[in-house]
C-alpha cells in the first residue's frame, strides 16, 4: 500500500479528501485486486454516502497494518534477493588477486590479457543492457545475466587452454554488467530509504569480495587451482535459482507494484532510451568517475597480493591482506553511512578521497608488512561508501524513466575499470616491478577526486 493511500486511509477526515485522491485510491486497490488477488476493490468513494465512507475507512484501517506488513515482506525478500546477486559480484572480484600469482606464470602481460577480456565483457554488456532492458524486462535481463556467469566458471574450472580461460572472462563480464545495472536500477527506483538499501547493497558485494579470498587462497595452493571456480559455479548456480524465484520474470514495474509502490514516471520522447541516455553530459561524468573508481577498487584487490610478496616479502598466506581490502570495503559501506549522512553524501567523498590518498603514499613509502596490512583495510573502508553514494547522486539528478538504462551504462562501463587499471598495473610491472603500482593508485585516486567536483548536483527535472 503507497504512502498516498495510507495517509488517506489514517486521515480522521479522509471523507473530505479531494475528488482526485480518491479516485486515484479506487485505482490503486483495483490494480492490486488484479495483479495479487489478496485485495478486494473498495466501493468507490466517490460516490458513497458520507457515512458509508467513513465506515469503509474504518474497516480498511483495520486492515492497514497487515497490508503494510505483506508489502514490507515482499519487499525484504526482492532486496535479499538482489543482495545474494551482488554478494556474486564481489566474490567474482575478490577471486582474483590471490588466485593471480598462480595464473600469472605465462608472464604479467599475458596474464594482464584476462584484463582486457573481462574490459569488453563489461562494454559490451553496458551496451546491451539498454535495449534488454526495453525489450525484456528487468526479471529476464537478471536471470540472463547470472547464467552467463555460469557459463563462464564452467569454462574457467576444468583449466582449459588459456585462450578459452580468458574468453570466458568476457562471457562473465557481460553477466556481471547486466546484473549490476539491473540490481542497482531496482535500488535506486525505491522510494523509501533507498541510500541504506543502497548502502547495503554494496556491502553485499563486499561480503562476497571479502570471503572469496579467504576460499580462493586454499586453492591457490593446490595443483589444481581451477578447481575454485566450482565453487563459484555453485554460488552463481544458486544466484539463478533465486533470481527466479523471487522476480519470476517479472518487469521492474511489476515488481514494484508487488511492494505497494506506484510504477515511476515516464518520458515523452519519441527517441529510444539510448539515444536519450547517451545525451546526457552527467551520465557520462558518472561513467568516467565509476570506471576510475572500479579500476582502483579492483586493481588494489587484484595486484596487492603480488606486491606484497615481491615488494614485502610476504609469504603465501597474503592472499588474506587482500581479504582485509574487502573487508574493509565492506564495513566501510555500513558503519560509514552515519557519516555521509551527517556531512552530506558529495562532501564526505572529497574527505575519503584525501584520507585514502594519505594512506597509498603510507604504503608507498614505509616499508611495514604489518602496518602495510592494516593500511590497507583502513584503505578499503575508506573505498567502501564511494560506490553507493555515486548510485544515489544518479538517482537524483537524472529523469526516473531513465535511471536503470542509465544506472546500467554507468555500472557497466564502469566496471571496465576493473579491466583497464589492472592491465595498466600488468604493463607498467613488467618494465618497472610490481613497485609501480602505488605511484599509479595515488595518481588515480587524485583523478578520481578531480572527476567528482565535476559532476553536477542539481536536482533531477521533473519535465
């Protein structure tokens, strides 16, 4: 039940409401008397006596509550649903830095080509993400996306000749991209508290970012090292079933109205949501700050471990530091969010921008294993919130019809990022050492930073 219902049906004085409201209120129990079956249409009110009203009124705000608690309900399951979705997207992330040292024997330029790989999987699925969108639907587009995963840890686990094992990794890219439009599109659409559920989102990701590690660096050690990717088959395989499930094919729309929330608004435009999207200059700030931002993310995640074995002479169990990346990451998205609250999502990202480049220079230059790990996690928490608070600047500047196709492109470009810097990191090892890798995130997180105070922040027009 909306929020414009619910204050009809508590209004002492809901008899006296304008004409429209209650008229819109007919519609509302009607669409939902069609869509669920579980609510009957009430008279219209309109046209009933005064006292008639007011008894019917009564009776429905008797039933108030529990109405409230079925679309609460419904609710909490699409969003456990999305986060079980993104908690794959950070384990598929978090794969890779300990895993890196293994497949990195055919040389770091070699193994940086899995990097580019992955880079046109993510384009490619940013690109499709806009017409699958259109043509089918939000339930489908995620579905899809998770059985391309499948596919690709299918192709990854029997150690295949290395050819197909980095094909595979633009099979995976164009997945994860489809699914991380649509997951955060849904988020973003929510009416209530949607920066926590966006927040919570994205410390899913990096749930799953933080406890592959911890897995993949087992395997890492085994002979049979590819084997790690059934595990991942197993979590994408169980992705699938509970995208199902839950959305059952559904449209975005039609699963709102399953929570109580109205459908949002729509353009007037006669050119396509593409074509719309790609004219729109915030849209394309949003994109080149996200990729930067991916790449920087990633390429900590990924290259830390190489660095601190070849720089630090750390052992084989620092494959865990990079789990203590994500996991900062992770509770930097949740316990932060008081902060960004209190200082205001846009400048509170200046404040983590100046405190993560402080502690890369630390990294750079103090030569700690230990202290080298702590900085590191404080690093990834610091990380943490940039992601979500950039999901939620994007749904309030930018028209609502657009926002998923919107929020689509920019994730999926973005996530190109994680394809680009690593394989920047890969080229520049290979001439300069592994040590070359803080001087590069230094310089891209100030880049980064300079992005963000050119992105707008106006509010969305209406219009």
């Amino acid at each position: 039940m909306g929020a414009m219902e619910l204050d009809i049906l508590s209004n002492p004085n809901g008899a006296n409401a304008s004409a429209q409201s209650l008229s819109r209120l007919n519609r509302v129990y009607a669409q939902n008397d069609s869509n669920h079956g579980g609510i009957t249409q009430i008279p219209d009110l309109q046209k009933a006596p005064q006292n008639a009203v007011e008894s019917t009124l009564e009776y429905d705000v008797g039933s108030r509550d529990k109405a409230i608690s079925q679309y609460k309900g419904r609710e909490y399951i699409q969003l456990a649903a999305l986060y079980w979705c993104m908690f794959l997207a950070g384990w598929n992330d978090g794969s890779t830095g300990p895993l890196l040292p293994r497949i990195q024997e055919v040389g770091y330029i070699i193994v940086s080509l899995i990097f580019v790989f992955a880079c046109v999987g993510f384009i490619s699925g940013a690109c499709l993400n806009v017409p699958f969108s259109e043509k089918l639907g939000f339930g489908k587009t995620i579905v899809l996306g998770s059985f391309l995963q499948q596919t690709a840890y299918a192709l990854q686990s029997p150690q295949l000749p290395f050819p197909v094992f980095v094909m595979s990794f633009t099979i995976n890219g164009i997945g994860l991209a489809l699914q991380d439009a649509q997951s955060n599109g849904f988020v973003a659409s929510l009416r209530d508290h949607a920066e926590t559920k966006m927040g919570l989102l994205h410390a899913s990701y990096g749930a799953g970012a933080l406890c592959a590690p911890l897995v993949a660096t087992q395997f890492a050690q085994m002979n049979h090292w590819s084997f790690y990717y059934l595990v991942s088959l197993s979590v994408a395989t169980i992705n699938t079933v509970v995208q199902i499930a839950v959305f059952r094919f559904k449209t975005q729309d039609d699963c709102l109205v399953e929570i109580g929330q109205e459908p949002g608004e729509k353009g007037t435009s006669e050119h396509s949501h593409f074509r719309q999207i790609m004219a729109l200059k915030s849209v394309h700030l949003l994109a080149v700050f996200i990729l930067v931002y991916v790449g920087v993310e990633v390429t900590v995640g990924g290259w830390i471990v190489t660095f601190i074995q070849t720089v630090r002479g750390g052992g084989s169990k620092s494959g865990y530091i990079s789990a203590g990346f994500f996991g900062g990451l992770m509770i930097g998205r949740i316990v932060l969010l008081w902060v960004n609250q209190k200082i205001g999502e846009r400048r509170v990202l200046y404040l983590y921008s100046a405190l993560a480049i402080g502690l890369e220079i630390v990294i750079w230059l103090v030569p700690s294993l230990i202290g080298d790990g702590v900085a590191i996690a404080i690093v990834g928490m610091l990380l943490g919130p940039m992601y979500p608070i950039t999901m939620n600047h994007t749904g309030r500047i930018l028209p609502r019809w657009l926002l998923t196709g919107s929020i689509g492109w920019i994730a999926g470009f973005g996530q190109a990022g994680s394809a680009v810097l690593p394989f920047m990191t890969g080229a520049l090892a290979s001439k300069f050492g592994i040590k070359s890798l803080q001087p590069l995130l230094v310089s891209m997180m100030a880049f980064m930073t300079i992005l963000w105070a050119f992105v707008p922040g106006a509010p969305r027009k209406t219009d």
